[in-house]
C-alpha cells in the first residue's frame, strides 16, 4: 500500500442481503450521485453504527443519518427509498447530532413492517461520501448479519496531512442561509469560484445531501433553500482561510438576501384587453401561467428542439476527450461573448453557465464515460442530463427549473461538436415562438426585431428563460400543457400574458382590436411620461399622493426623475444585510440624509429595520425556527435588540429638515408594540432636543393588524398596507412557491376586505392609509384601493407614470361604487374582469 494511505471498514449496521448499488430504484443513488458503496436489505429493525465516528446529520424524519468517520471519511446510511414522505412515522432515533459512537451503537429504530409496507423499496444504500479521496478495494456480498466487513475502503493522501502524517484538524461551521432562493446557480457559482485560490478539501451538508463546494452543480443538488442550516468543513493545509472565505461569501447574502422588494415590473395595461377570468376565456384559447406580461399579436412559429442523443460509440479514448475539450472551449468562447454583450441580467445567468461548464466534477464524470468507451457527445449528455434528473427530484421548483440550464449547456456543446455553435433562426415578423421548452442562449439568440413573445409547454415562472424574457420585456407564457404543440406554423394568435392565455386563429376584428389596444397603450404611455412631474388628482379633485418604494439613494435620485411625489417605503435592510456587522449611527443618517435631499424636501417614510424571517442577518444571531415567516421577525426581534433599534431611530431624527423623515414599524401585531416604539421614539426625541418627534406610522402586513386597525390607529400616526405579505397570510399561500405562484393574487377579495377594515379602523382617527405593496403599482387595483379608502400609493418608480394617468381618469365615486362591487365576487379573476370592464366604460 502507498505511503501515507489509510484503510478502514464498513461494518454492516444490521442483519440483511447486499445487493449493487445500481440496483437500488432510485437514480440519485444507483447513478451514484450521492457517493459509491452498496445497499442492504434488511432483516432485522435496529440500525447499528457501521463505524467509529461522530454523527455529523440526523435527518428529521428519522430514516437517514451520516457519520464523520475517525478515519475522515463521511459515511451515509439511508434506510429505504422515499422513506421521507413517512414524515418519522416509524422511525426512533437513539443518537443526537454530535453525539460520538462506535461500532455497533445502535443509531435508529424502525418498524420494519410498517416501513416495508409504506415505502418504494427496503433498499439501504451505505455510501462513502467522500469519493474523491476514497477508494473501495472489496465489498460483501449475499447474505450479511450485523458487525460483519462490508467494505473495505482505501483513503487516498491528503493535503490536509501534517508532515507527520497525522491528519489536519476538520475545521466546521454552521451557518443559515441568507439567499431568498437558496443556492441556486449563480451563488454556487460564486462558492466554487470563492475556492478557487484554495487546496482544502470543502464539504457542505444540507440534512443527507452533501456537497463538494469546488462543483457548481453537486451545490445545487444540496437543496439548500431560504434559512435552512448548513455544515461547512473544511480539511487541510488552508482550511481556516477557505471556510472563512466560504462563510463570508454566504453570510454576505451575495446581494440576494431579500429585501422584501418588489420585482421590477413591466407597466401593464389592460384597457385595451377584453378577456380576463377563466369564465371568459375565448373560445379554443389555451391557458398558462405568466412569465413575463405584455400583449402581443403575430403568427405561430414552432421551434422543435435538438433530436436524440449522438451515438453511444466513438473513436479513441484520447480522440474523444480531445474533441470534448475543443467543443467545451468554443461553447465557452460563445457564453462569454454573449454575456459580454447582454444586460446585467443575463450576464448573471450566462456567468452561472460559464461556472457549471467549468464544474470538475461534470468534466471528470464525462471523461470517465469516454474512458469507458463512450463517445465524447454521449458522455457530455449523459452526464449532464443524470444531474437534471437528480435537480429535478428536489422538493424546491426553483432548483428544480434549473435542470434547464444542464440542458442548455448539454445543447450547447453537443453542437459545438457537430461545428455548429451558433443558431442562425430566421424568424417570421410578429413572431410568437411554441416550443415545449426554451433554453436561456435559444432566447438570447434569437433576433428580438422580429420575435413578439412565446409560449411553451412546460417550464416555470421563476426560471432562468423567465427571468431573462421579463428584463427583454418579451411578453411569455410557461407551463401551458402539450396543447400549444399541436398550433400550426403560420397561424395567427394573440398573446395576452397579463390574462394568462393564448388565443388562436381569433377573427380579423378581433385582431384589429388588439392591435388598437397595443397602440393606444402606447400613446397613453407616451402622455404619462409627458405629465409624469405633475400632481396627482382623481378626475373628481381627489388628492392621491403617488410615492416610491425605495432601496438605495440610487433609487431615490431614479423616482425623482419619475414624478414620484415622496418616498413611501425606504426599505433600510441593504444598509444592514450582506456585512458582518451593523451600521453605526453616522453612516445610516448620511444614507438618510442623501436620500432626504435627492427627493428635495417631500416625505419619505423609513421603514425600521425589518429582518428575520425570510431576511435573516449574520451578526443577529437567532435559532432556527420551524417557520420564520410566522416566527421572530421585523419589530418583534427589533424590540429585542433594543440598541439597534435605538440606534436607529437616532439617525431618523436627525434628518434635516425636521419633519420630513417619517417612521414606519414593520410587521405590527398589537398595540403594545407601537407603545414601545413610540416611547422609545420620545426618548431619543429628547435627548437629541427635539420638539416634536418624526411621525411613526405601521406597516399593515397581517389579517391581525387589519381586523384592529382601529385600536391600532389610535396609536398610529399613519397606515401603510403591505401587499405582499398581506395576501399570502390572509391566502395561506407562500408567496415565494413557484408552484402556486397563479393563486397569489392581491385582488383576491378577501385581501381586499382586508384592505377595507384597514380604510375604516383608520378613518375613526383620521389617520391616512397608504399601500406600499405590489398591489399599489397594479393598475387593475388602483381604482379598488382608491375606492377602499387609500389615499396614498407607493411604487417601484418606473410604474409611476402610468399609475397617475390612471388616477387622473378616476372619481372618487366611480372607484367606490366598483369596489363594492369587487368586494362581493367569488375570486380575484372575477374582480379583474369587472376592474378591466369598468376600464372600458371610463375609457374617454
């Protein structure tokens, strides 16, 4: 044996039958994504240990659990297969997490009948993790009982030895992750690159799942999602410095720690837009799910993908790896000259491209398939879509949506093999593009004069296409069924994302009219741009203040320039999230400040610092909790850093001039909360010699603050509704699901009797309502929020224009009388149906 290698055993952890891994039904562990070794059958119920260690993961449901072997090495024993839908029924657990055992301690309990009964398959992989630095020299086979070799398991050389062999100490750490959407492409990208200047050994634990930190796609497949808690090791001569580098990169948030921002949007318009609930959807139109909004008219062009795979069979082993090399640099050269030429958008997902086409881990798995024998196309598809499959067994539609990124690069080589890296698309004028799928470089390619949107038969809202057709402002719709597939090529069809649905082959009136609609909407736009500056008045004389949301003294300058008539929401988390401590004093009130002068004396409203939940910070430590949204968050954990919060109330006050900033405190529940803020608020108001202290206003964000809006007002200076969080507490309904992301709708009407409570509780004070949500930059919700009682509405500053115009059309009694009716509807599709009538009627 080489110098320096270190042997162990695997001891079986019960009585049972060894079968191959490969012949477990489940790919993740046949394919051996998630390490080599073997399963068991068992025959007896208690799990023992198979090794001396330390038990690193415990998963919640009882059914999986993983060891830091004494010989570096970790160890996973996974009992059955989908055995985690059992939810622990089944399960008894005798081991904690960090808990040190030996060979034979028994770890889990299960009922092997009840077990067998529920289960795919009794089938227990026991796997070594840690494949590159292993290798398995003999493995059992047949019948096993309990204590006896299973494997036996040589442990390369590692860097991470001493000069006197001993091995380097494993350097950990546990972190919570900050990213709204986890560890998606682009921040395992930055995590791989992070590791770059480094040679130590970094793993990341997520439950069972381990990852390679240097392998952009073994992070995806981690599954770490929104505040869930990772393990960090790290082993070897720089380990200290590489998981500093690791943990700082994560903990930063990488500038997608959310902010509770609202997207971007697309001015949207439907005045011109006759159909709007599925009561009215026209005759043979097919729905979908929004991607990006827009109205469109022009004629069908299907758009079929690449064929089968290429040949399994090619030349020799050196032939084929060189000519995989060669197709992988002129796909690289591709990526990078297009993200070189793109926005700052698809830069992002391109660069994330670039990182997986780099992973070590897919080049090494593709070459051991073309030393196998296999032709360098093969082994590139192979490889890559065995990864897709395994993102698209996560429970997380996002990660799973990114199994299209895979492809696109699997596509993306295979034609740089075939000498055709570029697609020269010629397409039809007004084209609207039907495909059952469309990869991000088939939508950057494709010439933007001549494509009017698409429609396809599979994907999500939220993937990385998506994502890129809202920035080209290319109106699409995603997940629309194999119904789109059989529209001919040539035929005419409207595309109406806003109303989520296709029409096909509408008659030539029909079409006129829609052609019409697009442009009078843009000569609407043209004029509210023209009167963007202007103050905003109902048609009747009503003053409706419209406001920004702001997120930076960049934005305010932007909202300036946009007509915006004050700030409704400075969101002030991106002074505090992504660093490693807090703002002091002096640097949040010049931040203030700055954006104080940009809006030249009108009213801004700070909104206290709101994290925790799905905004989770460093340096404010809080244990992990079942559900964060509904857990410590926003002023309940400002009220328990009282210095922060003081601190921060401090740099309001002292915004010149006086008056102009104003306070709002997010996530309100009770009156005592407002107490405690308000006291607080005098006394810094004092010790600054301050008259009058700032007005403090409340966020309404739950059914709670709504239904007691009236006590609540009558400690309140002001009300703002928070639209966002508001409808997926009074819906039920994350938010941030992909899957449900058609149903959260803030026209539904029980958020908008929400909203009504809210106007009456404050009218007994006298107190003004705002809404600084999405709902505010809706144009179908305007005239309901008008008509509800809102007085003042707060906007991503591009909506702006259009929103005054819209207002500027309204009375206050038409407005009215069309939210009563609202309020008595069956759903939010029935309330934008009488919202977009309503719009025809007014329309001058």
């Amino acid at each position: 044996m080489t110098s320096g290698v270190v042997s162990f055993t695997l001891y079986s952890p019960f009585d049972g039958v060894v079968i191959p891994l490969d012949a477990v039904p489940d790919p993740v562990f046949a394919e051996g994504m998630m390490g080599d070794g073997l399963a068991i059958h068992p025959l007896s119920d208690t799990l023992l240990a198979p090794c001396d260690g330390v038990v690193t993961t415990l998963h919640a449901a009882g059914h999986a659990i993983t060891l830091h072997s004494d010989a570096g090495v970790d160890v996973l024993v996974h009992i059955g297969i989908d055995t985690v839908a059992l939810k622990g029924d089944g399960f008894t657990a005798y081991v904690r997490e960090g808990e040190r055992v030996t060979i034979g301690t028994p770890l889990i309990a299960f009922a092997l009948d009840r077990v067998a009964l529920a289960a795919r398959s009794l089938a227990t992989p026991v796997l070594v993790v840690d494949g590159a630095s292993c290798r398995i020299l003999a493995r059992a086979e047949g019948r096993t009982r309990a204590g006896e070799p299973i494997m036996t398991i040589e442990v390369a050389p590692s860097e991470a030895r001493r000069q006197d062999g001993t091995p380097d100490i494993v350097h950990s750490r546990t972190l919570t992750i900050p990213m709204r959407h986890g560890i998606h492409a682009r921040p395992a990208a930055r995590i791989s690159a992070a590791l770059k200047p480094f040679t130590a050994r970094v793993k990341l634990h997520n439950g069972v799942r381990v990852a390679d930190g240097r392998s952009t796609v073994a992070l995806l497949a981690l599954g770490a999602r929104l505040a869930d808690v990772v393990r960090i090791d790290a082993e070897g001569s720089d380990a200290a410095a590489a998981l500093d580098a690791v943990c700082d990169l994560i903990s930063s948030g990488m500038d997608e720690a959310d902010r509770g921002d609202v997207a971007p949007q697309a001015p949207t318009d439907s005045a011109g837009i006759l159909a709007s609930s599925a009561a009215e959807l026209p005759p043979g139109a097919l729905r979908g799910v929004r991607a990006s909004p827009g109205l469109a008219v022009g004629v069908a062009y299907r758009v079929e993908q690449d064929g089968p795979p290429p040949e399994e069979k090619g030349g020799s082993v050196a032939e084929e790896r060189a000519l995989l090399a060669k197709a992988q640099a002129a796909a690289r050269g591709r990526i990078a000259a297009l993200a070189a030429d793109g926005s700052d958008t698809q830069r992002a997902i391109l660069d994330a491209h670039l990182a997986i086409l780099d992973d070590p881990a897919l080049l090494e798995s593709a070459q051991g398939l073309i030393d196998a024998g296999f032709g360098a196309g093969y082994a590139w598809h192979r490889t890559l879509a065995d990864q897709a499959a395994m993102l698209m067994e996560l429970d997380d539609p996002r990660l799973r949506e990114r199994a299209a990124d895979l492809r696109d690069l699997d596509r993306q080589v295979r034609r740089a093999l075939a000498g055709d890296i570029s697609e020269d698309r010629v397409l039809p004028e007004y084209a609207i593009l039907i495909a059952d799928d469309l990869l991000p470089s088939q939508l950057i390619e494709l010439d933007r004069t001549r494509l009017a949107g698409f429609c396809l038969e599979r994907g999500g809202p939220t993937s990385h296409v998506a994502i890129l057709a809202a920035g080209m402002g290319v109106p699409s719709l995603v997940a629309m069924g194999p119904g789109v597939l059989a529209v001919a090529n040539g035929t005419s069809v409207i595309l109406e994302a806003d109303s989520g649905w296709l029409e096909i082959d509408p008659p030539t009136a029909r079409l006129s009219e829609v052609a019409e609609a697009i442009a009078d909407r843009h000569s609407r736009r043209a004029i509210a741009l023209r009167d963007a500056e202007l103050p905003c008045l109902t048609a009747d004389g009503r003053r409706i203040e419209i406001f920004a949301n702001l997120g930076s003294v960049a934005d305010a300058r932007q909202a300036a320039l946009d007509g915006a008539e004050g700030a409704g929401l400075v969101r002030t988390e991106f002074l505090f999230l992504d660093r490693q401590h807090a703002p002091d004093e002096e640097e949040q009130r010049a931040v203030y400040q700055a954006i104080a002068d940009a809006l030249a004396g009108q009213p801004i409203i700070i909104r206290l610092l709101d994290i925790g939940g799905d905004k989770p910070v460093a340096y404010l430590a809080s244990p992990r909790e079942d559900n964060p949204m509904l857990g410590v968050r926003g002023i309940r954990l400002a009220l328990r850093h009282s210095d922060l919060l003081e601190c921060q109330l401090r740099a309001i006050a002292a915004v010149s001039p006086a008056g102009q900033a104003r306070i709002m405190i997010p996530m309100v529940s009770t009156v005592d909360e407002i107490r405690q803020v308000r006291a607080m608020l005098e006394r810094v108001a004092d010790m600054v010699g301050m008259t009058k202290p700032p007005q403090l206003g409340i966020m309404v964000e739950t059914p709670a603050a709504a239904a007691t809006a009236g006590l609540l007002a009558a400690e309140a200076d002001f009300l703002s509704i928070g639209t966002n969080d508001l409808t997926q507490y009074v819906l039920a309904i994350d938010r941030g699901n992909a899957d449900l992301a058609d149903r959260v709708d803030p026209l539904h009407p029980a958020v908008l009797r929400m909203i009504g409570l809210t106007c009456e509780g404050a009218a007994q004070y006298g107190r003004p309502v705002g809404v600084c949500g999405g709902a505010a930059g809706d144009l179908d919700a305007v005239p309901l929020l008008i008509g509800l009682g809102v007085t003042e509405l707060s906007m991503v500053s591009a909506l702006i224009p259009e929103t005054k115009a819209r207002v500027r059309g309204l009375t206050h009694g038409a407005a009215r009388a069309l939210a009563e009716t609202a309020l008595h509807c069956a759903d939010a599709g029935e309330v934008r149906a009488i919202v977009r009538a309503f719009e025809r009627d007014v329309k001058p």
